[in-house]
C-alpha cells in the first residue's frame, strides 16, 4: 500500500498527539511532535537566560541557534518518540506551563521557524509521516494528502491540560492555565511568520464532545477515503 503524509493542526490541546499517535501506532507510520521541538528550543532559551518574564533576546538566540540540536528517540515502553535536546532527554522539562508560557513567543521568530521546517521537511520526505503542530498542512508539507484541523472549545482544552498537569503533580490552576490557552491561541493566529489557519483543504473536527474511540473510528475512515483515492 502506498505511504502518504498526514499533517495535523490546530489550537493548543486540541489532541492532535493524541489522535496523531493512535494513527500512527495503527499505520506504522513515524509520528513527529512539532510542538515539542518548538517547546525544545524554548527550553535551550530559557536555560540560556535569553527569555524571561521582562525580556527576551532574539538576537543572542539566534545567534546560538546553530548550538541547538534536536532528536527524537523512539521509547518503546511508551511507544512513541521522545525529544532530546543536545542528547538530553527533555521530555519531561518541555511539558511545564513555564515552558508553555513563553513557547509562542519563541516560535514566532523566522529564523526558529525556518531551522525547524528544514528539519521538518527532512523527517517526513519517504512520506509514512503523522505530524501534528500549527503549520503542517499550510508550510510544512502543503501538498499532504490528508490534512486535519482540530478544534475544540478554549474552557474544555483548559480542563485537559489542568488535569494533565495536576496528574504529573504540577501546582497549577486552572485559571492560568485557560490564560495561557488563550494566550497561546492569541499569538499563534496573530504572529506574521506561518500563523495558525486551517489550510483551505484541511478537514475540521471539533471534538469538545467526541470520544477519543469515536474521534479514531472518524479519522481512520478519512484515512481509508483518502488511500482508496489514490
Ligand atoms: O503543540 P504544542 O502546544 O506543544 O506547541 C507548543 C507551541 O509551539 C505552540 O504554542 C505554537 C508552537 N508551534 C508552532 O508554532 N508551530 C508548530 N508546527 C508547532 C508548534
């Protein structure tokens, strides 16, 4: 059968990786978190005292960009890829809502967006590729044969990324996390270099009331469309 791109966008938790893994796993394809390797270099940023809440130094990161080096292993416990920084394994230290509060602003910058696409394009040129971020379907791969779109509503992303925190034993409320949600919508659709907008091709799914089950059973019936067609 023949391998195709699918390229997954939308807001901040929307499930993307979630529905991206499950395609993944089911496909044998590679799964790519974009995301992660936009939250990776942030993290380098922030450990470089670059970003903080008063300033941030686009030139002294863009200097050191060509220190930054981003790889992704696949853990098969976990049954995905995780991230590493300089051969670090940042899976963890990406995923705080520090990290998740200064992500946008880093990612809005061309010469992070355009090392990061390279790298991108890179991953998925044999195709067999699930990637999931806010610019896939648009700059990454424009040509992908399926594109996806999520949504879902600002309070209900919110609720999922609360309790995914609390989970991992993070102290924070629900409150700052709906304002960094909200944020994090406001500067991805704003920013100048590839803002978030659904590609003109790209399929919607609101799942704030889907099931993951029947949030699958729906995507893999657009899969199964998309290679009969070809
Ligand atoms: O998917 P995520 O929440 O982990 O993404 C973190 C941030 O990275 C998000 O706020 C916007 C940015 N991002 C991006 O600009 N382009 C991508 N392809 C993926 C993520």
């Amino acid at each position: 059968m023949q391998n195709i791109t699918i390229a997954i966008d939308g807001f901040s938790s929307t499930g993307k990786s979630t529905i991206a893994k499950q395609l993944a796993k089911h496909l044998g394809y590679i799964y790519v978190d974009t995301g992660a390797m936009y939250r990776a270099v942030t993290l380098f940023t922030m450990r470089n005292g670059f970003i903080d809440s008063e300033h941030f130094d686009v030139v002294a990161l863009v200097s050191k960009l060509n220190e930054v080096d981003i790889s992704f292993t696949f853990n098969v416990e976990l049954g995905f890829a995780e991230v590493y920084l300089n051969g670090e394994n940042i899976e963890k230290e990406i995923r705080t809502l520090e990290v998740s509060s200064f992500v946008s602003k880093v990612a809005a910058i061309p010469e992070v967006r355009y090392q990061l696409v390279k790298q991108q394009q890179q991953m998925g040129k044999d195709k067999g590729v699930v990637m999931d971020g806010r610019d896939i379907g648009t700059v990454v791969f424009p040509y992908a044969e399926l594109k996806l779109f999520m949504t879902a509503s600002a309070e209900k992303r919110a609720r999922r990324r609360y309790d995914e925190l609390i989970d991992r034993g993070d102290k924070v409320t629900y409150e700052d996390v709906l304002r960094n949600v909200q944020e994090r919508d406001y500067i991805d659709t704003h920013r100048e270099d590839s803002p978030l907008v659904k590609a003109d091709d790209a399929i919607e799914i609101d799942n704030s009331d889907l099931t993951l089950e029947s949030q699958f059973e729906k995507v893999l019936e657009l899969v199964n469309t998309t290679l009969d067609k070809l």
